[in-house]
C-alpha cells in the first residue's frame, strides 16, 4: 500500500513540528507548512508556504499537495497565534478580529479546501489541536479561550455533518505545553494602566507554568491516536494536566473549579 497523505499546518516548530515528525515516523507522507515557508533540511517530512489567512495561499498549497501526492488522507490544524495573559477590555476588535483569523477562520478555509478532496476519496481524518481553555476558559484569556471555544463547536457539528461520508474529526485539547509558542505571542494593543499590575502577575505565573510543562510531543502523541485508531473519539485530551482538568470540569462542582483557577493564577477570591 502506498503511505497516507497527511498534511500538518503550522509544523515550523512546537507542537506542529513534533506531530509531523511523529506522522513521518509512524510511516505518513507528510506535507507541513508554515507562513513563510520553511527550508526541508534534515526534516524528515516536505514543507509547503501557507497562510492559513489568505484563502489564495490556502487553495495554492492544498492543490500542490494534490498534484503532488493525489490525496490528502489526514489533515492535521494546528497554525494558531497566542496573546500574553491581559484584560479582555485591553484587546481591541481589530486585534480581536485578526487572532479569530488565525485561530479560528484559518482553521475553516483550510478544512473547507480539504474537504472536498477527502468527499471524493470517501475517507479522511481531521485533527483540529484545540485547547483546555476550549472547555475551561481562564481570565485574562478571554480571546485566546473564545477561539478554542468556536474550534469545538465547528469541530462537533462538522464531525456530525461528515462521519457519514467516511471523515472523521476530532479535537486535541492540550494544556500548558513547553515550546516557544509564548515567544511569538501578541501583545495588547490597548493597554490600561488598571490592569497593569495584574496584568503582569499573571504573565509571571504563566512563565512559571509554561516552564514546567509537558513538551509537544504528548501532544503529538495524541494525534497520531487520534488519527489511528479505528473508530476516532471527538475529543482527546494530551497529557497529565489536560487529563486531570477535564475529569475536573465534567465532576467538580462549578464553585470549586472557580475558586480552583483564581488560586492557580493567584488572584484574589
């Protein structure tokens, strides 16, 4: 048989490198890519330019792929962009606008380019990497969390609308995961000076965090399970924290998951 097809977005670096590495190892042909593009190397999978908010640069990379390889059998989304712990009210609506671009949107023009082809094929998976805050949103996160939120809701209706037709989707919901993903992430454009202290507290307790967290390749780890198995659940959790978060949401009261997260993040009660 020849190998499946898989194509992973974002795969420069983070979690979108260690899936696509991990894809390759586990015997995919994979196709990553990233905005602007990225040298093979010593990669062990190709890299293709794609900008998950131009629907141009999406249809030019997903019709290469075609040509390429004549299918696409896995379509993992995992381009997104963060922004640094702030005040909802600190995030303006363009800023707003251009992360759900990314974050969300991106995900739909990809997915809506791919869908077609896996329609024709009778068969493909989709693994959109989603987040905890996707179920559990944090403050000083309300953006980044609102985007992971409309991730779930598309990724539930799409798998319902396609598992007839022999596609299947699932989510991917990690917690704090150790890459440079924070690096690159936006900051406020409309800062206010009533948020600063807190707003700072809160960056340095994310820091902390994200320094003892699990790496991507738990994450990885996930995707290829969610890509494999038989009969694919919705939604995967990756790694220890995730996992704990998620039994405590679905069973702990709401009242001690409130007062659980503002000790956490140690705000005031």
């Amino acid at each position: 048989m020849s190998k499946k097809i898989a194509l992973v977005t974002g795969a420069s670096q983070g979690i979108g490198e260690a899936t696509a590495r991990s894809l390759a190892k586990a015997g995919y042909k994979v196709y990553g890519t990233s905005r602007r593009g990225a040298a093979t190397g010593q990669r062990s999978y190709e890299m293709l330019s794609l900008d998950v908010t131009s629907g141009v640069s999406v249809e030019a990379a997903i019709a290469e792929v075609i040509r390429l390889s004549g299918r696409i059998d896995l379509l993992v989304n995992n381009a997104g962009i963060g922004i640094a712990p702030a005040g909802a009210e600190e995030v303006s609506i363009e800023q707003a606008q251009a992360i759900f671009d990314t974050n969300f949107f991106g995900i739909l023009r990809v997915t809506q380019a791919v869908v077609p082809h896996m329609r024709r094929q009778g068969a493909g998976r989709i693994v959109n990497i989603g987040s905890v805050l996707g179920f559990l949103p944090m403050p000083y996160g309300a953006l980044y969390a609102a985007t992971k939120h409309a991730v779930e809701a598309y990724s539930e209706s799409l798998d319902h609308e396609l598992r007839t037709r022999g596609i299947r989707v699932t989510v991917i919901e990690p917690a704090y995961t150790r890459t440079a993903f924070d690096v690159n992430m936006l900051e406020p454009d409309t800062k206010m000076e009533e948020y600063r202290e807190i707003r700072d507290a809160v960056n340095i307790r994310i820091k902390e965090v994200m320094e003892a967290a699990e790496g991507p390749e738990v994450v990885a780890e996930a995707v290829l399970k969610a890509a494999s198995v038989q009969h694919p659940k919705l939604r995967y959790t990756a790694g220890r924290l995730a996992n704990r978060l998620r039994l405590l949401r679905t069973f702990a009261p709401a009242a001690l998951m409130d007062a659980g997260i503002r000790r956490d993040l140690r705000l005031e009660a």
